[in-house]
C-alpha cells in the first residue's frame, strides 16, 4: 500500500490498516511537514464523522491511554536495584 499525505482517501485507507501506529504518525507528520496539514486533517475529519471509522479511533485512544497508564506505573514501581538498595540501608 503506498500513501499519499496529499490525498485524504489515502490517508484513511493506509490508516485502517493499523491505526494505533499510523494515527502517531499522522500526529508528528501534521506538525513536522505542514504542507500534509490540510489532507491529514480532513482525513482526521472524515475518520471522526464516520460511525465505523470513530469506534476503531475510540478504541485506538482508549488503548493508548491502558498503555500510557501501564508505562506510568511501571515507572513508578522501584527497580530491583532500588529494592536492594532498600533493603541494605535498613
């Protein structure tokens, strides 16, 4: 599949395939190269208006805010290091 940031079809076709990874990627494109702006935000708009495509993104933001929960607990957990380091100071 080739993408075409200039073509919001595109952009929706190549973004079902695997929108957890391609809507980050939207995320940086849009900032990074503002000539895709205008494509990748109506693509955006056309994923939200759509009924089947909006369930796939709430499903893709509700899994990455699992994961960015996850990742911010096992930040806070101590390392085993941590625990040793505990341990030898008591």
């Amino acid at each position: 599949m080739q993408l075409k940031l200039t073509d919001p079809d595109s952009i929706i076709a190549w973004w079902q395939v695997f929108p957890e990874r391609h809507d980050s990627f939207l995320t940086y494109k849009i900032n990074a190269s503002p000539e895709f702006a205008p494509a990748i935000s109506e693509a955006r708009r056309r994923i939200a208006a759509d009924p089947v495509l909006a369930g796939l993104l709430r499903q893709v933001e509700q899994r990455t805010r699992q994961h960015e929960a996850q990742q911010a607990a096992f930040r806070e957990t101590p390392s085993a290091n941590e625990f040793l380091h505990r341990e030898l100071a008591a």
